[in-house]
C-alpha cells in the first residue's frame, strides 16, 4: 500500500492525478437495469467474469505513451493487468 | 549548341506516361503523407490530399512533362489541396485553427525530439507500428501510409478481402486518434522496446512476400521489394542501431536467391540444388558489407546473426563447400539470444551438416513444434540420410500434410514417392 500512495503522490506532482480508487470486491456489486419501464435492481455483478475492475485511475495525460507510462508504474506495484482508454472526445468541449 | 540549349528544356518534355506517373507518387507517397500528417495532425487528411495530388499529377504530368523536382511538387501540392479542402468545410476552419497553434509551437522542438533523428516518415513507421495496435494492424498501415500501395493492393497481399482490410484500416487509424497515438521518435530510452515491432513488421512484410511461390513470376511481387525499400529507409535514418542495418543484410541476401528457388515449371528448387551463378551477386555483395560491419561492431543480435548465417551460405559455391562449423557457431548464438524451437530446428539442420545426422535427428525429436511443417521435413531428410526410408516416408507425408504452398506439398510429395518406389 505505501507503495500505491506513494506513486499517487508521484501523479499529484506531476499533475496527472485526477482521482481514483479501489472498488470492493464483485460480490458486494448491485446491479440495477430497465425492465418493463422500471428501474429493477438485482443482486450480483453485471456480467459473470473471470475478470472484474478493482478499481480505476482517472489520470490527465498528453498522449497513450503518458498514459501507458502510468499504467506501467501502477500494474509493477499491484500485479495486476491495466486496461488504458481514453475518455470519449466530447466535440467542441 | 543548339541541342544543349534544347536540353535545358527538357525538364518539361513530355512523354512520361500514367504508369511512370504511378511510380513517381508510390516512390514519394510516405514523405508526402508523413509531412502532411506532422503539418495537419491528421492520417485521413494527409491521405486523401496526397491522392487528390495524384490525381492533378495524372491530369498535368503526361502532357506537361515533369516538374523539376517531383517529390518536392507532391508534398507542397498535397499540402495546398489539404488546406483548400479545410477551408471549404467547418471542421475544417476549426481543424486550420489548431495547426496553426501548433506550428508556432513547432519553432522550439521539445527536448525528447532534440535528441532523435528529425525524418517524419520515421515518426510515421514508429506510429504505425506502436505496440498498442495489433500486427495486422501495424502491417497494413505501414504498407498503406509508408509504402503507398492501395488497400486492395495490401488486401490481395494477405489474401484478405477488400472491405475487410479497409475496415482493418480505419479501425487502425481510428484508435490512433482516440487514443492519441504519438507521431514521434520514441525517447532513446524506449527505443529497443519500441523499435522490436517495427522491424518484426518489416521481416513479416517480407516473408509474406517471400512465402507467396505463387507470385515469384507475376507483377503481383510487391512485399519483398517494399520490404527492402523500408528497411532501406529505416537503415538510412538509424544506421546507429546494427539489428536495423542487419535486418536490411538480412533481406538482400534472402532476396539475391529468391528468384531462384522454383523452376521454370514451378517446382520448388532446394538450397543444395539451386543454380548459384544466377543468385544476385550486387545484393549479396550488399549484405556481405553490412554483415562485415555488423561483426566489427559486435553488437550481435537475432537480424544480424541470421544475417551472418546467410551471408556464409552466399559465400560458396556449393552446400559441399559452404563452412557449416562457422554456420552452427552462429546458430549457437543465435539460439542463446533467442531460444524458440524453430531456431533450435535451424540449428539441429547445420548440426546434421557438422555431426551427422543421427546426432541432429535426437535433437529435433526433442523439439516440440508438431505443427510446423520444416519440422516433419527436416526430420524426413535426416530419416532418409540414415537410411530409414518408410519413416522418411510418414514424415514427408506429415510435412506435405501441413506445407502451405502447392510448391512445397508437390516437393514433399516426389520426395515420399521417390523413398517407396526407388
């Protein structure tokens, strides 16, 4: 964990850091969907998978590269694979 | 005096004709788009002006004659049909706006750029060819931005139809921008990882070039060539890195006796068996120089080792005389930097040569790459040298079963039918 804090102290001052945080386990996840005209709510995850998000960074990057770079550091410490995307380009935002 | 005088003129004569005209653009093609694409940010604009170049150059050239710098008259006539589209079209006013920020922005080149060899077509091959996007991905934009063929042009080359390969395209290019790929020289530090991809997809271009027999004899050869032409371009831009100019020795001396490993009836043509005086001497003598640089640079690496190994089988006059001690020395090399079986069956071939072949056939038995055809082929030839002709027989028969190229099944074949009826 000191490590964690510490790397996100590295993206403060670098002025990457937006926000993040690890989610609790899939078991603990409620999922609520349209049905019938009605908001329904059921326990359990979305999807079964093998694999689940266990939590996110929101970083502010100039380019994948940046990004990847910050995922590299990230996945060294927790072991566990990343997934990089980008947020969707609103047009004229 | 006179026909000096008239020779001043010439520059404008006409009597160049559409496909010459074609040659030109496929020849200044990646320039032109790699300078579009750092002027405007964008693949689609870059392309789409450089075709509408092509297009003028159709109208004017073969009338007009050529101008007197063809690249130069591409680049600055892409460069001009880009902006006069922008202006027509409000994304395009907005798309303008920016440029012009970032070319202000352009006067100071940031610190990681200072330290990297300026050339875009360099930056264009390290984008095509970023990690974050898939080989068949990386491959078909680099045959379509850097190589300028078409897309149905790279869709025929990987037997892919047409709609598909477009689609593989702008998938390609969308992820590009959504992710913000960078059009950069990666930093000196990230430099080995990143340049891996990039000469993978150049020997990847090539071997699909050289694996298509079929194409040996027709026009529709163009990988090879615009593999050498490439790794040309990458050795001319970074001859500081030896596994480039070793992949470039690589592919001229695997291309000096390709023509020559089928016969006139289509039949495939062994190494022991091929006619040496027709390999090509220029290219060879080619490798040979970058190969003797590469040993005295001794920095050795998996290009310029496979390199060296082909530059010794180029050196003799038969497979009698070919110094296979110096080949399995480079194997052995080869095979610690790189420890995949398929080396290690290469290897197991110039032991047979050195050892014997009973001593190469407990090595290959010990490999596991059942599906590979040479595997099943090697072990055939061994089988039959140590005089075991009906398992050299199944095993010819197994390697047939897998071959991918007709050439190849029908060699396989003849081999087995000549072992069960001498």
């Amino acid at each position: 964990m000191q490590q964690v804090y510490a790397l996100q102290d590295e993206m403060k001052s670098a002025g990457a850091w937006v926000f993040g945080g690890r989610l609790t386990e899939p078991a603990t996840a409620t999922v609520v969907r349209m049905s019938g005209g009605e908001a329904m709510t059921t326990d359990g995850p979305f999807v079964e998978a093998k694999e689940h998000l266990g939590g996110f960074y929101i970083v502010e990057a100039e380019d994948l590269d940046a990004a990847l770079g910050w995922a590299s550091k990230t996945t060294a410490i927790i072991g566990a694979p990343i997934e990089v995307r980008p947020f969707w380009d609103e047009p004229g935002a | 005096m006179r026909d000096a005088h008239a020779g001043s003129d010439a520059d404008a004569a006409p009597g160049i004709d559409e496909a010459e005209v074609g040659r030109i653009f496929r020849e200044a093609f990646g320039r032109s788009v790699a300078t579009l694409i750092r002027l405007f940010g964008d693949i689609d604009v870059a392309e789409d002006a450089v075709q509408e170049a092509f297009a003028l150059a159709l109208r004017k050239w073969p009338g007009g004659g050529l101008p007197p710098n063809p690249g130069g008259w591409i680049t600055t006539t892409s460069r001009n049909c880009a902006i006069d589209r922008l202006r027509r079209e409000s994304r395009g006013r907005e798309l303008l706006r920016e440029v012009a920020v970032l070319r202000r922005g352009d006067d100071k080149p940031s610190a990681e750029e200072v330290g990297s060899v300026q050339d875009d077509r360099l930056r264009l091959i390290f984008t095509c060819c970023h990690p974050a996007l898939s080989t068949d991905a990386q491959v078909a934009l680099t045959l379509r931005l850097l190589g300028g063929l078409s897309t149905g042009e790279v869709a025929r080359a990987f037997l892919v139809a047409e709609p598909t390969m477009a689609q593989r395209l702008v998938r390609a290019k969308r992820k590009i921008t959504a992710t913000r790929i960078p059009y950069r020289v990666p930093p000196e530090n990230e430099l080995p990882r990143r340049l891996r991809p990039v000469l993978a997809v150049i020997y990847l271009i090539y071997n699909t070039g050289a694996g298509n027999l079929a194409a040996v004899q027709s026009s529709d050869d163009v990988l090879c060539g615009e593999a050498i032409r490439l790794a040309r371009l990458l050795a001319s831009l970074m001859a500081e890195e030896p596994e480039v100019t070793g992949l470039l020795a690589l592919l001229l001396l695997t291309e000096s006796r390709r023509h020559t490993r089928l016969a006139a009836d289509g039949s495939l043509v062994l190494l022991r068996d091929q006619d040496r005086s027709r390999w090509d001497h220029a290219m060879i003598a080619e490798g040979h120089a970058i190969v003797r640089a590469c040993l005295h640079r001794n920095q050795p690496g998996p290009y310029q080792l496979q390199a060296a190994i082909n530059a010794v089988h180029a050196d003799a006059d038969s497979v009698q005389e070919t110094d296979w001690c110096q080949i399995l020395v480079l194997y052995d090399q080869h095979l610690t930097l790189a420890p995949t079986p398929v080396v290690a069956l290469n290897r197991a071939i110039a032991v047979g040569e050195v050892d014997g072949p009973a001593v190469a056939l407990a090595l290959v038995d010990g490999l596991d790459i059942d599906g590979y055809h040479p595997f099943h082929a090697t072990r055939a030839d061994l089988l039959r040298r140590l005089d075991q002709p009906e398992a050299a027989v199944t095993a010819y028969t197994t390697a047939a079963s897998l071959a991918p190229t007709e050439a190849e099944r029908n060699f396989l074949t003849s081999q087995a039918r000549l072992l069960s009826h001498p």
